[in-house]
C-alpha cells in the first residue's frame, strides 16, 4: 500500500486500528516503498535476535522511512524558527557541556530520532510516539555512530538500527540490541526531563531549542500531531494489541527508574504525573529503588519529573517539601526542581541525577517491567 502523507495526515480524529496503521506512516516522504537493507529488517528471526522475534513487527515504513535527524539547528527561543511551538508543548530537555537544549516532541513525532554531537559527547535523543517514551543515549557504543529509524517495532516500541557495518537491531526501551551483530549490548543513558516547553524555559531561559526549519515538509505545529486522539490517557487503543496493566490509564505518562538484574532488587518503579501532581507546586518523594536511594522532584508549572541520588555534602540524606520550596534535611539548603541548590550552605551544588529514569506512557512502562510496583501518594 502507497499513500501520500497529505492524505494520512487527514485522518486525525476517532482512530481505529486501520486509521492508527495509516497514522503511523507520518514521518515517511512523499511514497513508502518496500523495505529496504538487510535481511534483518525484511524478516527478523530468532536466530539473529536475543529478543522474542515474534514481537518484532513492521510498523508500515521501510527503513528510514521516518527520517532521523542529524545536528538539527539549535536557536533562540524567541526566534522565529520556534513559533511552531506553544507553552503546553512538550520538549526533551537535556544539559551538555553546561549548555541547555530542547528537543521538542512536535519534531520527534515525525523523526523519531535525532542525532546530536557535541563537543564532548555524541547522543541519540529518541521519542517513541506509540510509547510515549523519551531517553536519549551516548553513542559510544557504536563508535559515535549514528542511529535510524529501522521501520520496525518491538512491543509497539520505536526500534532503531545502527548505521555502521554491524548492523544491528535496538528496541528504544530496551535499552540495549536485541538482535544482529551487537545482540546484548547495552545503551548508555543520558540524564534528560521531559517538560512543557515553559516549564523548560522557566528552568533553563537560555536553553537552546530545534528549529522548526529541518530540511523536511513536516507540520510541526501543535495541530500537526499525526496520531489523533492516540495520547489520551485514557485511550486504550494501540497498534498493535498487547496486555495493559489496568492499575493506571493506560496513556497517563510515568517516571519509571529501570529495575535491574539483581533478583533481590529487580523490579522497577513507576511514579505516574496523576500522582506527583497533587496540586502543590512542588512534590518530592524519597523512595529506595532496585539500585538504592533516590529522590525524586515533581514540579507542577513544569509537568515534569527527575530523579536523583540524594547525597548532599557526601552524606545520604533526605528532601521536603516545605511550603513549596525543597529542603534538604542534612544542610537545610534550598533546591530546585533541576537538582540545583539555590540558597544555604549547598548553594550552587548540583545533585547526581539517575540517569536511567525515564518518561513512558504507562501501558507500555508495564510492558517492559512486568514486575513493576507503582507509587501511589
């Protein structure tokens, strides 16, 4: 099937399965055509995969067909390339080299993927639409590589591939390959905050955003969103049918911190933005996780989350909320929602955030930690 992306995109209301499956095809040029490179995207077999083959799909595009991005121009928030964006706008905010950056979900519906290097680091900062899912990784692993939309999906999860001569196969929430060359190897996160893009701005004014002029014809404004009423959190359509874990809308978005091999510490937590936002400007919750203490702080202007290890003046301690301002018991400094302290002894330290956290629609959270607990306030 062939179908030009002006009259996808003019499905946008009342999605059913068939609608979701044409949806999906928005980030493709003007024609799919038939896969395209190896056999490894043509048919996935468990001979190739450390993954459940069968789990492993195609999402409608070829390869690349949603085209990732390469060092996006980066401007001002005030400039004209950024009025595609509004105060709700959801961004992926993330720090390099001291520098503030957003990368807005309005670009990452339709590229999924954007390659960036800096300086110091190379990084893949990716957004599953389907999943609702946002990390950003250190490209180390491939050799500063970059990653590509493989067209294929795992558990309805972006699956990206490696373009070098490896070539291998790496579902988004994994965090690791699954099949292919590197099987098994894993992703090193990157810290990053999902946020309202005023939220982003109120922590970071001289943040840095991605221009809304990239090359390709997309409508990256907030009409734009190819999916319809998908995120509703409590939409319960998919694209692919899998178990839904019915404690939670399956859509509302979480803060899930990974669970980990070790079997007396293994499963993950979730902590859903309908319980961090109590209605007070801040929330902070103290919790002990599969890989020990953390912290995590919730700050309703912002919509947004972020965990941390709470050593303070190296010692374990623990934050309050007292009157809207976050305190650390050890010191009595004051701290904001970016793990920064702002008055008191502590003044100008930075917290170590868990970079392994990350934001997910909470159906899909439970998919890939089946052994979850989830944090009720």
């Amino acid at each position: 099937m062939t179908l030009s992306c002006g009259r996808r995109l003019s499905l946008s209301i009342g999605l059913g399965l068939l609608g979701l499956i044409v949806l999906v095809l928005a980030g493709c040029d003007s024609t799919s055509g038939p896969s395209s490179g190896s056999g490894l995207f043509e048919d996935p077999s468990s001979d190739a995969c450390d993954i459940p083959a069968s789990n492993l799909v195609s999402g409608g595009v070829p390869k690349d067909g949603i085209p990732a991005l390469t060092d996006p121009t980066f401007v001002d928030p005030g400039a004209s390339q950024a009025s595609y964006l509004d105060a709700s706008s959801r961004v992926i905010g993330l720090v390099v080299d001291g520098e503030a950056y957003a990368i807005p979900h309005n670009i990452l519906w339709h590229h999924e993927i954007a390659n960036l290097n800096f300086e110091s680091i190379q990084l893949a900062v990716t957004y599953c639409p389907l999943t609702g899912s946002s990390l950003a990784f250190d490209r180390a692993v491939i050799d500063g590589g970059e990653f590509g939309v493989s067209g294929l999906l795992f558990n309805n999860n972006l699956t990206m591939y490696d373009r070098t001569s490896q070539e291998s196969l790496w579902p988004q929430m994994n965090r690791e390959a699954g099949c292919g060359p590197r099987s098994g190897s894993d992703l090193t996160m990157y810290p990053i905050m999902e946020t309202t893009w005023d939220g982003w701005q109120a922590l970071y004014p001289e943040t840095q955003v991605v221009s809304g002029q990239t090359g390709f014809n997309r409508n990256y404004q907030p009409s734009g969103y190819p999916y319809g009423n998908y995120e509703e959190p409590n939409n319960d359509r998919l694209l692919f049918s899998a178990p839904i874990d019915d404690r939670r809308p399956p859509k509302e978005r979480v803060l899930g911190v990974p669970g980990t091999s070790e079997p007396s510490r293994s499963a993950g937590v979730a902590y859903p933005f309908g319980e961090l936002n109590d209605g007070t400007p801040v929330t902070v919750v103290n919790d002990d996780v599969a890989d020990g203490p953390i912290v995590v702080l919730w700050s309703q202007a912002a919509q947004g989350a972020m965990a941390f290890r709470p050593v303070v003046d190296g010692q374990l301690t623990t934050f309050e909320d007292r009157n809207g301002e976050i305190v650390d018991v050890a010191t009595e400094s004051v701290w904001n929602v970016r793990g920064e302290a702002i008055s008191g002894p502590m003044q100008g330290a930075q917290l170590e955030p868990v970079r392994q956290t990350y934001v997910a629609f909470w159906f899909a959270w439970a998919l890939f930690q089946p052994e979850t607990t989830l944090y009720t306030n």
